[in-house]
C-alpha cells in the first residue's frame, strides 16, 4: 500500500498516512489538532533502475525532486 503525505489545513502539520490506491482522506482528522478533511499533497518518490551501467545507489539527490514538472 502506499503512502500517502497530508498537510492540516488549520496548524500547517505534515503527516503520512497508509492508505489502499483510490481511498480518500474524507474520514482523516490531523493528529495534532484533530482538524477534520487533511489536504492532500503532492510528494516526491524515488524509484530504482537497473540497467547496464547503473547501480542502486546512482538515484538522484532529493534537490531535484523540484524540478519534476509539477507546480
């Protein structure tokens, strides 16, 4: 299951969450002051190729999570 980043829209917390493909964070409360209905937010993930040449430890460094296209 993924993961999932939420941002309280009352104390500007930033929390994770577990949650299946496709489930909505209707029913989340923010755990800090239980404000209801969390945003969603965008987050950067890191994946790993292989291929000839590369190794596990060739990914990107997280500065360049910015500069994906998304805004």
């Amino acid at each position: 299951m993924p993961i999932y980043e939420y941002e309280c829209l009352q104390c500007n917390h930033m929390f994770e969450e577990i949650q299946k493909i496709g489930e909505g964070g209707e029913d989340l409360v923010c755990p800090v002051c239980k404000a209801p209905q969390p945003e969603r937010v965008l987050s950067c993930c890191n994946s790993v190729r292989r291929s000839e040449g590369l190794s596990f430890d060739s990914s990107p460094p997280p500065s360049s999570c910015g500069s994906s296209g998304f805004s």
